[in-house]
C-alpha cells in the first residue's frame, strides 16, 4: 500500500505539470516533486501509469477496519478521476453530468426556471418597483458593502469567531495558523492554500464589492471550520499519525474537492447556526464595518431568499459547457436566475470557463454533507453531535458516494 501510496501522490504531482489548477496542495517529499519536475511524464504515461496502479491497489490484500476499507476505495477513486482529467486534458469533452460524475463521484440535480421563478416572485414581493428586479436587488445591497478601509479588521473579527467556536468543539494541533491576503484579477471571491505543517494562506479577491455576509461566510469557508481545518485534520490524523502519504497530495478536480467544498459551505451553518449569525452579525460585525446593526435582521432574511437561487448557477454551468449556450447567455441567465449583477456574472463564467462542473461542490456537496451529517443524527437541534460528526467526516477519506449510502 505504501509503494502504491507515494506512485499515487507523484502521479498527481505528474499531472500538475500539464494542468496549473491541478495540484491545489502538496506538502510531502521536496525530493518527489523535483524528480517529477525533472522527469515531466507525458499524459499518455500518466493514463497508463494510473492504469497499472489501479490494478496494483485491486490486487493488494483486504484491508483489516473500516478506515482502511475507506482509504482503499477513495484512492482507487481518486484514480479514476485522475484518469478522467488526463483525458479532459487530451481533448476528451464530457458532458456536464458525465464530467462531475467523473471527476467529483456525484451527479447534481436539475431545477426548470419554474424552479427558480416561484423564489424570484417572493422576491419581487420583497423588493417591489420597476426595472429589472437585480438592480432593486443590488441598490437595496449597497448599504451593506464593508468599507474596504474596515474589510481587513471585519475579516479578522469575524476569523477569530469561526476559531473561537470551531476550538470550542474540535482539537486542533497547536501553531495551526493561517495568514491573509488580499489579491485582485481571481475568477474566484476567495482561496486557502494549504501549505502543510498546519499552516494555511488565505486570499481574498477584492476586484468586486465585498458584502457584509461574505465576512463569517469566508472565515467559515476557507478557515474554521472549512477549509484550513479540514487540511489540518487529514493531515494530522491521516499524514502524520498514519502515514498515509497520498494525503500529503490534493488533487484539485477529484471526489475529495465535494467534501471539502461540501463541508466549509455546511461548516458556516455548523459554527453559526442562523439566529445565532444573525445576533452575532448585529451586536458585533455591523458595528465593526460601521454598518447599521438594525438592518441586519432583515438583510439575513432577504440573503437567506437569495440563497436558494444557488442552483441555478449550476443550471447556467450545465447550459454552458455542454455547449447550449455562449459565454453571454450564461451571464444573462445568472443575471436573471441567480440575480447576480453583470460584473458578478461575468466574474462567475470565468469561473465556468477555469473550473468546469467543480461549481457543484459547493451548493450539492453542501446538501450531500448535510444530508449525511443529520442522517448520523447530527442535526440542528443537537449541536453537539452535528459537531462531532462534522470533524469525523473531516478527519475521514470518505467518498460523495459513501455520503449518499449513508442516507
Ligand atoms: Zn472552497
């Protein structure tokens, strides 16, 4: 398993050298990634080299509890959606489905606009006028911009929350640490950079206005509980107590990219429960981005309407790449459907266009984990137990498909 361990991690350090998105972290042997670096394997022997490797792994005894049952089955996964992004990167088109199946082990579900039509007439309720409804929307929205002068004190008020809570119920590794920066020209609104050693670096994209909700959404997501701790505890429990060296490797485009996005969105819900964000929102961050505390309430209410219009992001990315629509049509469509204003939308088909069917990890990997995590009774009403079932699942390799067995 050891020798099938470290061929896998160089395979996937193989493949980051003809796909710069690929490797979103590695913190193993130096020496591994210099020979790869040096040796620069063509995609045709990568195929046949993850070929030869899933065979090696079916041939290896049976494994003795169930985390190992767990780790074989993800690693002949994680394969398999290696392959995949080998032939995605020779020219192989997939369709939307088939490529998320592929690479993310999970197909998300379709809504028609009736879907998206009946949430939007709540929200011409709520925001009446003329025009077309995103405008009201987005003029209603200025008033809860942080000034970018504050961003950097709100982001880290509201970074010290997540980590307050998150320590509150989970052990973290002492000197686990991140660092902030800020960065423009992103396809992306924010990243966390694993580095190892627990140590994370965290961006955030300030070319478009930065809203008062994507404070504890972002702190949440790429920090405490999301992103940062996730790394630390695989790499805690599974790098350093185990050894099990293939988590030393994260391959951006494979199954392990809808738990991790899957469990920092539903993480953000797990560390602050709704009335909970919004006291919090109203007593402590308003006031730090100098915002007023007595609108909070009602902006919640009117994010939470918003919120339910996610999906039709991946409706816009689905049309899209499988070729129903131009680049134009699917901002006009994320205008209209996921009320995105245009340079948000523009920004979003930029994401499509670098990120593919990976927008599925965040809005169904939220649903898959927290269908699994209240299916092991980890529900809003015993918070305690969410907690202890959402840092197993961190701490796991479990597959999207092993979530939706679970049910
Ligand atoms: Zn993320």
């Amino acid at each position: 398993m050891e020798q099938v361990s470290e061929a896998y991690v160089k395979l996937v350090l193989a493949l980051g050298t003809h796909d710069p998105d690929y490797v979103d972290a590695y913190y193993g042997p130096p020496a591994w990634k210099a020979e790869i670096a040096a040796a620069k394997p063509t995609l045709d022997a990568i195929a046949s080299r993850a070929e030869t490797l899933t065979k090696d792994l079916r041939a290896l005894p049976a494994p003795g509890d169930e985390l190992a049952t767990l780790r074989r089955h993800y690693l002949e996964r994680q394969l398999a959606a290696l392959s995949a992004r080998v032939r995605m990167l020779a020219g192989t088109r997939l369709s939307f489905d088939d490529e998320s199946r592929a690479l993310y082990d999970t197909v998300a579900p379709t809504f028609a606009e009736a879907h998206f039509q009946q949430i939007l007439d709540r929200l011409e309720n709520r925001f009446p006028g003329t025009g077309p409804l995103v405008a009201r929307y987005e003029s209603w929205r200025k008033d809860f911009v942080i000034p970018p002068a504050r961003l950097d004190a709100v982001f880290k008020t509201a970074i010290d929350a997540c980590r307050e809570r998150t320590l509150a119920h989970t052990t973290l590794p002492a000197g686990e640490q991140f660092t902030v920066e800020y960065v423009t020209k992103k396809s992306w609104s924010g990243y966390n950079w694993y580095q190892g050693n627990f140590r994370s670096l965290i961006q955030v994209n300030t070319d478009l206005p930065i809203y008062i909700d994507r404070a504890i959404d972002l702190a949440c997501h790429e920090g405490y509980p999301g992103h940062h701790v996730y790394n630390v505890l695989l790499e805690q429990h599974l790098v350093k107590d185990r050894g099990w060296t293939e988590f030393s490797v994260y391959p951006l485009f494979s199954p392990q990219s809808l738990i991790a996005e899957g469990t920092a969105n539903f993480g953000i819900e797990v560390a602050f429960p709704g009335a909970e964000r919004v006291a919090f929102e109203q007593t402590v961050l308003f006031p730090a981005a100098g915002l007023d505390p007595s609108k909070a309430a009602g902006y919640y209410e009117a994010q939470a309407l918003v919120d339910q219009l996610s999906y039709a992001g991946n409706e816009a990315a689905r049309r899209y790449l499988n070729g129903e629509i131009d680049a134009a049509a699917a901002a006009a469509w994320l205008e209209r459907y996921a009320l995105m204003p245009a340079d948000r939308a523009q920004q979003r088909v930029r994401f499509f266009d670098q990120y593919r069917s990976y927008v599925i990890n965040y809005n169904w990997g939220k649903d898959m984990v927290r269908r699994y995590i209240e299916a092991q009774g980890g529900t809003a009403a015993n918070p305690g137990k969410r907690w202890a079932e959402f840092e197993k699942l961190l701490s796991s390799p479990r597959l999207p498909s092993g979530l939706a067995v679970a049910r």
